[in-house]
C-alpha cells in the first residue's frame, strides 16, 4: 500500500497546481486536514478492535477504503473529487493503522516482536522509497501522463487489500462477555498502566525533537544543492532507514530495547548538531544519513515498546493513543521548526531540536527503570 500511496503523493501537490490551478493554500488545507482525520481516526479504530474483539476485519476495511479511492484519481476532473479521494484515503489509513499494529503483536513470538515491528518498518520504508522513484521514473517514461501514473498506482493497492484479506488470519482472542473491559472510558486507559504512559511520554518528548522530514529538504536548498537533486535526501534517509529497522528490531530482541533506543536518540542529537552547522553538501549527507539511522533505530523499537507494556485486550487502544498524542506532537514540533525558521533560520530550528532530544534522552531513565528487563 505504501508503495502505491507514495507513487500518488509524490505527484498530488504537483498535480493540483499545475492541472488543475489549485493555490498554495489549497495544497496545505488539503493535506493538513488529510493528517489530522487520520489521526483522529486512528484512536477510535484501535479501541473499537479492542471492543469487538477483531483486528483483522478492520484492518482490511482500512486498506480496501485506500485501494477503492486509488481510482478516483487518475478519474477525478475537479479539486472536489481529489479532496474527497485525499480524505477517505486518509480516513483508510486511520482505520488500519492500530489495529494493524495491535495484530502483528497477536501474531508475532513475544521473543521475536522487536523483529516483527522491525520488519514491518523496513517494508514501509521500501516503498516510502520506490514509490517515489517509480513515480519519477514512469512520468519521464510516459511524457509526465498524471493520469496513467495514477492508474498504474491502483495496482498495488489492490494487491495489498487481495493480502490481507485472503492470506491473513487472525488468531483467537478472548474477550470479556459484556465488552466492559475494551470500551474507550477513562477507566480503560488507567488500566494500561504506567509503563505505558511512560512510553506514551517518552514517545511523544521523542516526535517533538523529530519534526517533519520537509526540513531536511529545506536545509539542502539553503545550502545550495541544486533543486532537481533536493529530492535525493528523502532518498538517503529513507535508504538507511529500511536498511537498519529490521536489525535494530531483531537486535532487541536479544539486547534489550532500552540501550538501542538511547542510541537512537543520540544519533538524533548528533544529526540535529550536523545539520545545524553543515556547510557542505558533504555534512548535509552526513546529517541525513545519521538522522536516517535514527528513524531505523527508534520507530521500531517505540511501536514494540507500546506492545510489551499494553494488556493484550487493549493492545488497539493503546496503539491508538500513541499514534494520536504523538502525530500531535509532530504536528507541533512542525510549527515550533517553521516558526523558529522563520526567525532564527535553520540552525535555530535543528539546535531546537538538540535540545528536545536531549530532554527526550532523559525521560529514558524513568522508562527503564519501569520496564521489564527483557524490552528494557
């Protein structure tokens, strides 16, 4: 699905300036709005699994609302369609994304969880990578035909649907009689302790030092890479990150999750460092690069940390709140980075980040202290 999502997302702001005439402004409400209904939504599907006792029937709701709108796409002839198409796409992913979560931890080996949530990382990341590759390859190959880019973009969203749908089981859970226990109340959320929160805290301290991945884009303009090899540093990082998730995931399995996730954060550190004071295009790639084994070292292991301190019956809710508080906090930590932009300049922005980390790196002592030892 990433695959397929990446190939349009890469060409859709493109596609509504210069087709259909949309402004700036128009490109950044879509989008933003876009986000937020995702992850808006992501809370509510988790709990709702928890309720009914099935992750699986949801999951696959998600990914068939995202593959039935691929086609609206390449057909839509007005900015209505497309926003409409944007959204439920969006309403798609909020829909799978806790309860697929919640169903890799059912059915992964609890010794093996590092590596599952390593994996599945990895995976996206590849086609985080290829899609936009693809994308660019086929509008150079077809005289920069949006419309049968798009179409060819179906393909593997459907194929992603036909996966899960036919070759995925979900395993038996048990399930309280009367639903009491899984309902989305203050009282379900205590119940998913305090190691939790804690996760939740750190989790979220963590996305405010990692603001959005546009800014890596921004720091390469500012200091002079030519424009058409901007996009090369999604590249970089993206390249890194599929390359270190599954290992790093593995590797915590055996090593313990706390010391990978503390070296996580101070590669972070480092990056922000390099990237505030790089010169070159050299240190950019260097920054870019680190911030990439960051992300492979970190997204991993946080998701595989929400599994080993949540009670299995509210696995999906607590997969919802984590995404939820922390896609706000990426959202904030996005406004703080342009606002300090705007002000400062980009050193401002990745020393802001430094010192973000920084307290993040600090929030892990707490963590291991009330982790168990295996995930610690």
């Amino acid at each position: 699905m990433d695959l397929s999502s990446e190939m349009i997302h890469a060409l859709f702001p493109l596609y509504l300036v210069t087709v259909l005439g949309a402004s700036m402004l128009t490109v950044g409400m879509i989008e933003g709005v876009a986000e937020a209904i995702a992850m808006i939504t992501k809370i509510f599907s988790g709990a709702l699994s928890d309720y009914i006792g099935q992750r699986k029937v949801l999951a696959a709701l998600g990914y068939g609302l995202a593959a039935f709108t691929k086609p609206i796409f390449p057909l839509a002839l007005t900015i209505g369609w497309l926003m409409t198409a944007r959204f439920v796409d969006r309403i798609g992913k909020g829909i799978r994304g806790a309860p697929r979560d919640a169903l890799i931890a059912d059915l992964a080996p609890e010794d093996l969880r590092g590596a599952s949530y390593g994996l599945r990382q990895s995976l996206d990341t590849v086609g985080a990578v290829l899609g936009p590759l693809l994308a660019l390859t086929l509008m150079y190959a077809l005289a920069d035909n949006f419309t049968a880019v798009f179409w060819i973009a179906v393909v593997p969203a459907f194929a992603s649907f036909a996966v899960i749908s036919l070759w995925v089981h979900e395993p038996q859970r048990p399930t309280p009689k009367d639903g009491s226990e899984t309902r989305l109340t203050f009282g379900a959320l205590a119940k998913l302790g305090r190691a939790y929160w804690l996760v939740v805290i750190v989790g979220s301290l963590f996305t405010l030092a990692r603001f959005s991945e546009a800014f890596l884009l921004l720091r390469a303009q500012s200091i002079g890479l030519p424009l058409a090899l901007v996009p090369g540093v999604m590249v970089v990082m993206n390249v890194v990150y599929a390359l270190v998730a599954w290992p790093a995931g593995t590797l915590s399995d055996t090593l313990g999750r706390y010391g990978l996730l503390a070296a996580g954060f101070g590669l972070l550190l480092v990056a922000d460092l390099t990237l505030a004071f790089a010169n070159s295009v050299a240190w950019l790639a260097l920054g870019v690069a680190l911030w990439g084994l960051h992300m492979g070292l970190t997204q991993g292991l946080l998701a595989s940390l929400v599994a080993d301190t949540s009670p299995a019956p509210l696995r999906g809710t607590a997969f919802g709140v984590f995404n939820l508080l922390t896609g706000l906090a990426t959202l904030l930590a996005s406004v703080i980075a342009g606002a300090l932009w705007d002000r400062i300049g980009p050193t401002g922005t990745f020393l802001a980040g430094a010192v973000f980390t920084a307290i993040a790196l600090l929030t892990l002592l707490p963590l291991r202290a009330n982790v168990a030892p295996r995930s610690a």
